[in-house]
C-alpha cells in the first residue's frame, strides 16, 4: 500500500521537487477544471432545479437552491398540452429531415472529394469554408424568394432544406479527410471479391468512416433540432412552429411561469445534453479529424 510513497522518498532531491512540482501543477489544473465545469453545469442545474417547484416557491421572497416542495406540474402543463406535442413533432422532422438531406448529399459529395482527383478541389473546399460563415440572417431573403416560387413556402420541407442548405458544406469539410485517409487497397480488395463501385462505397467505405458520419449525423440533428430562424420564417401558421418558437406561451399580462418555462427548456435541451455524452468521443474525433493539415 505505501509502495508509491516509499519510492518517492529514495528519489533523490531535484526528482523529488519535480515531483512535487508536477503535483502541485496537476492539483491547480484539476482545481480550476472543476471550476470551469461547475460554472458550465450550474445553469442547467438551476434550469433542472426551478422546473420541479411550484408557483409559490418560485415566486417566494427567499431564495432556495433545491426545491422544498418538489412537484412535476410545470412538466405535466407542457408534456399535457397539444400544441406542445405538435411542437416537439416538428422539431423532430426538421432535424429528421436536416439529417437525412446532409447525409443524402454530404456524405457522396465528400467521398468523390477524398477518393477521387476532382480539378479545382481546392476552390470547392474554399466556396463551402465560405458557405459556413455566412450569417443565416443573409441567406433568408433569397432563400424566401427561391422557396416562394417553389411553393415551398408553408411547408415542413422548407426548413430543412434551408438547414441542410447549411449543414452539407460541413459534412463534405469533415469527412473529406475521413474519405482520403482510406487505404486504396480496401477498394482494389473489394473490386477482387466482385463488388462495383457502389457496393464497394456502401460495403467498404461507409463502415471505414463511421466515426465521422456519426459526427456528421449528431450535428446535423441537432441543427434542425435547435432551429428557429428559419421555421418562423418559412412557416407562419402556429401548428408548425417548433419547440425553440413556442416557448413564449407561458408569459401573459399576469405574469411569467417561469417553472413551466424551465421544464419547456429542459426538454428542449436534455436531448442534445444526452447525444453529446453518449457520442462525445465520436464527435471529437470527427471534428479532429476535419483539422488535419494536408
């Protein structure tokens, strides 16, 4: 048991002041991550914490940290309520719909990009860098005018599709390197066993990147997910409104229910908390991945 404090005090006395150095260094580290964390984590904790407390408590004079009269009404008024479960229904399909499109033209455009020797490669990769910069703001008044005559407006595809418009860019940037750091010999290995190109794409190649279609299929959900631009803008009737449009409801004249409104948020959010830890090592990977230097 006390081996690793025997061995310490044999080192001699400049390995001992390293090591005491390194330890003091790793306690300030450990310290100030605990810090960070808890700063990030206290606003979903006091989110969490507000949704299961009654009206009287939230609006009580003394400030409570956890709630003394825990309840789930604020839950079940949301969860209870029609126009809540079409609006989570909406926001389902935008992001269903933003994953399915990205992958649909993301994931082929990045393979030809990355398998393929296309000529003026670099100037795509340049045009979609730029397409991820531009502010969605700047994208609405075309994209109406395009969606206008298309008769898209009023729509649930218009969203998506604007999403999407958005979201392919990234997925062809991110897996672009997952695709050119393939060994060739898979695809001649594959061509051998009798597979044509799209067999080899979809035996072979999907399977060798999954860590970044993963990354690419997280993230594009959860733009549609998160979206509110775009949804209010494309579609103005009520029943259509996602769940980030609705939350307003629950303020009137007489006041604001701010414990339903916690619990509308946390739902909104517990989503995208639980596929980020769940697929945080996919995630991270994918976005690595995309940084590498050619």
């Amino acid at each position: 048991m006390n081996q690793e404090p025997d061995r310490i005090k044999s080192l001699p006395a400049s390995e001992k002041r390293r090591h005491s150095r390194e330890w003091h260094r790793n306690l300030r580290l450990s310290v100030i991550a605990v810090i960070i964390a808890v700063v990030f984590l206290f606003p979903i904790y006091w989110m969490l914490q507000l949704s299961f407390k009654s009206d009287m408590e939230t609006f009580g004079k003394v400030l409570t940290y956890f709630p003394h009269e825990f309840t789930i009404d604020p839950w079940m008024a949301n969860l209870g309520d029609k126009d809540f479960i079409a609006s989570l229904r909406n926001s389902f399909l935008n992001g269903l719909f933003t994953m399915i499109l990205t992958m649909l033209f993301g994931i082929p455009a990045a393979y030809g990009m990355g398998r393929y020797k296309v000529r003026g490669y670099q100037a795509f990769l340049l045009i979609f860098l730029v397409a991820q910069m531009l502010p969605a703001s700047l994208m609405l008044t075309p994209m109406y005018l395009t969606f206008s005559k298309m008769h898209l407006l009023g729509t649930y595809a218009a969203p998506p599709i604007a999403i999407a418009a958005g979201a392919v860019p990234f997925a062809v940037v991110t897996l672009r390197p997952y695709f050119k750091s393939v060994p060739v010999t898979l695809d001649e290995a594959a061509r051998i066993d009798g597979c044509n190109a799209l067999q080899a794409f979809f035996l072979v190649m999907i399977p060798a990147v999954k860590t970044g279609i993963i990354t690419i299929v997280t993230i594009s959900f959860l733009n549609g997910w998160n979206d509110l631009m775009y949804s209010m803008t494309f579609n103005v009737k009520p029943e259509m409104r996602p769940l980030t449009a609705n939350i307003h409801k629950f303020q009137s004249k007489y006041g604001t229910k701010w414990n339903c409104i916690m619990a509308y948020g946390a739902i909104l959010v517990l989503p995208v908390i639980f596929m980020f830890i769940f697929l945080q090592k996919y995630i991270v990977g994918g976005m690595t991945a995309g940084a590498v230097k050619e």
